[in-house]
C-alpha cells in the first residue's frame, strides 16, 4: 500500500460509472440512495452544488482521511452516501463496503455540516478509490 491518501492534499473530481467497488453485498436501500443521488446531481443547481462542496470539503477531507488511514492501516476503495436535510446536515448514511476505514470516514463526515443543499433530503455522493488522494463525488439530493 502507498499510503498517498495519507500524505495527499489536492483532490480532483470527477464523475464516476454506477457499479459496485467490491464483492460483499450492498447495504439495504444503497442502490436507490445511489440512483437518487445520480438524479439530484442531474437536477436543476446538482452541478452548482457539487462544486460548493468541493470547496467546502477541500480542507477537511484529507485531514480525516488521514486520521481514517493511520487508524486503521487500510484504504480500500470506499463509496459514502449522505441523505442531507435543509441545512446540510446529514441525516441519513450509507458505506459500502462496510469496514474499519468506511466506518471511520463516515464518522468523520457524519458530523460535518455541507452547504445547504438545494432541496432538503439531497442525497451527496462520495467514492474514495483505493490507494489514491482522489475524491471523487456527486452531491445528489
């Protein structure tokens, strides 16, 4: 393992093909909350709200990943799913797969307030790939 996820700062974003990242099952609902943040990416201001959490997050991200990376020794390829409400804050979360590095990213940004969403029940998208600095997401509502 490289560890670049530990010692990287910049992130780039991009977006990503729908598919799961690993074997094991998905949680209960993860492919709707999935579908439903594509379609509130797509959604009249998902674009202009990406970019405002990628702004909001550019700092804090790899301090958490870091802290996620040296607790836990892993960094397998991760996909985070946030259900916002009005304010950003998330009220509902999905990991998959679940393991000691999601479990850790998620409580890292489970308490992190986003910009406000442009509906409330947004759903946010985030993958973080293996053994990378990149974060990749779409802000879905």
């Amino acid at each position: 393992m490289n560890g670049s996820i530990a010692r990287g700062t910049a992130m780039t974003l991009s977006l990503l093909v729908f598919g799961s990242c690993a074997s094991e099952p998905e949680p209960a609902g993860f492919d709707a909350a999935l579908r439903a943040s594509k379609r509130d990416y797509y959604s009249s201001g998902g674009s202009r709200y990406a970019r405002a959490v990628s702004r909001a997050v550019r700092v804090e991200f790899p301090k958490i990943a870091r802290t996620c990376y040296f607790e836990t020794r892993n960094n397998v390829a991760v996909t985070l799913l946030y259900r916002l409400d009005a304010g950003g804050q998330p009220t509902e979360s999905l990991v998959h797969p679940a393991n000691e590095f999601s479990h850790c990213l998620n409580e890292g940004f489970g308490s992190f307030t986003f910009p406000p969403p442009p509906k409330p029940g947004y759903w946010l998208y985030f993958h973080v790939p293996a053994g990378s600095r990149v974060l990749r997401f779409w802000g879905r509502g």
